[in-house]
C-alpha cells in the first residue's frame, strides 16, 4: 500500500500544479469565469484545465467489488490555433483497485476531443455555447473487451447570477455519419443506455460553494441516470478555522472537497449497460 499513496500523492501534487498555475491567467483573461466552470475559459495558447480534475475514495457502490476504490479524473485542453477558440482536449478518468493485493486498475476511459467555444457578445444569460465536432471515448483496448463510442455534441451555457443550466445534445458522429453501429462498432446499443443528451445544473456561490445535479435519460427503460455532487472550497474551511480560532490565513490554492452520489447507467464504459449506485468523496482540484 506504500506504493499506491505516493502514486495517489503524486497524482494529487501534478494536477494541483496545473490547476494553480493557470488559475491568475484564466481569471485575467476571461473575468466571467468566477461563475462557470473551467471548461468553457477563453485561455492563451497553451495547456489549461478543462474538465473537472479531481481525486476520490469510494465509500459505497452497489457492487461491493467496487467499494473503497479510488476514483480520479484528469483533464486538460489546448487552443491549437491561437485566437480561434478552436481546442484540443484531453479527459482521462479511472477506477483503481488500492484495496487489491496488486492494486489493479479495474477500467480507465480515455477521452481525446476536438470542439469550438462559441461566446456571444452582450448576451449575459447565454455566455457561451459549446460545439463539439468530434469526441471519443473509449478503455483503450482491443478485441471482446473493448467499449467505446464517438458523438458530436452542442452544449450552450444557460447562466443568471451563480446558477448555470447546462443542456448538452449528442448524436453518432458526423464523421460516421451519424451511424450508430459505426459510431460504436463494438458496443452500438450504447445510445440505448447513454441515451441522447444531459441536462445539468449548477449553483455556485462566488468560488466557494457549488452544487450540481445533471440528468440522463436511457431509452432502454424510460429510467433517468442521476448524479448529483456538493464541492466546499477549502478558502471557506480555512476562512472558519481562522474566525474559530483567531488566526489570520489565506490559502493561495483553492481545492475543495466533495461529495458525490450517482445511479444509473454509465459510471465508466465497461459497466454502460448495468445500473450503480455509489457515493465518493475526495478532492476536487479543477470545477
């Protein structure tokens, strides 16, 4: 196990870097950020956060296999013509067995992607709309085990004040011509269970606090696959340790820590067509 905490350390350490170096740059260039997501910044030519980056513990799933693994996500993106909001990006997300004598990786999911970041002018309530051309994901592998698919998507950002309603459409890719069984050849009953689209909410006070629930709908069943996560930024934790104990601190790096419970279809791409509930907490280094 001594091994598997440097790793989780390391892990920890290397998208901390990323996320506080970028963040003064972000805030500069794009002073709206405070209250979206990292995902739809306008940021210089280089690499930024994207996705959510984050860490976390397993502390129950209704496949008891699956308790007290480690569950992390990394995710980057790159303007890869300057000025064009035009990006490259980069999700990786795993599940990994430390309770295991061998410490096994059950599933990681692998996400390259290209998109668009489209932001109207003077449209306070509509501050960007997201276009996504081409996004894959997939577990990396080849023959009988592989899963995996490829959408285009459109994602507009619907925001008054801290809160966000974030609709997100996806059909088979257009570079398949939108043709399920060559969109997903090795799974293409995928959009049975993924369904077609996402509904998310979000509410964030200042950078401190943030709630989010997003909805999918599986056409297979008529159920709705729901997850719903709470994130406190440790500038607040602080800030009450402080004010309890009569001591001033300010951190200069602003993880926060959450809570997050799920059930549904999809928590990774082996398990697309088979329903989990779990509940996971950690450290959440990018929203």
């Amino acid at each position: 196990m001594h091994r598997e905490r440097i790793l989780i350390i390391f892990l920890v350490i290397l998208c901390g870097l990323i996320a506080a170096t970028t963040a003064g740059v972000a805030s500069a260039a794009d002073p709206g950020r405070d209250s979206l997501p990292a995902a739809y910044s306008k940021e210089p030519s280089a690499f930024h956060s994207y996705l959510p980056s984050y860490i976390g513990y397993t502390v129950n799933n209704s496949n008891s296999d699956n308790t007290q693994e480690v569950k992390f996500q990394f995710s980057v993106k790159y303007e890869f013509i300057e000025n064009s909001d035009w990006y490259l990006g980069y999700t990786q997300k795993s599940f990994w067995r430390t309770q295991k004598s061998s410490a096994p990786f059950r599933e990681t999911n692998f996400s390259p992607e290209t998109f668009w970041l489209y932001k109207p002018d003077n449209l306070s309530w509509l501050p960007v709309v997201q276009a996504g051309f081409f996004r894959h994901e997939s577990t990396g592998e080849a023959g009988a085990g592989s899963r995996g698919w490829n959408i285009t998507y459109v994602e507009p950002v619907f925001s008054w004040g801290g809160f966000s309603l974030v609709p997100r459409i996806w059909a088979a890719s257009l570079f398949h011509g939108f043709d399920e069984k060559k969109a997903a050849a090795d799974n293409p009953d995928i959009f049975r269970y993924y369904g077609y689209g996402k509904l998310s909410a979000l509410y964030r006070y200042k950078e401190d606090v943030q709630l989010a629930l997003s909805l999918q709908y599986a056409p297979k069943d008529s159920s709705i696959t729901w997850e719903g996560q709470a994130d406190l930024a440790w500038r607040s934790i602080a800030a009450a340790f402080s004010k309890l104990f009569g001591f001033e601190y300010t951190p200069k790096w602003n993880p926060s820590y959450f809570v997050q419970a799920r059930n549904g279809y999809g928590e990774g791409l082996k398990t697309y067509n088979v329903k989990i509930s779990s509940v996971v907490v950690g450290i959440s280094l990018v929203r």
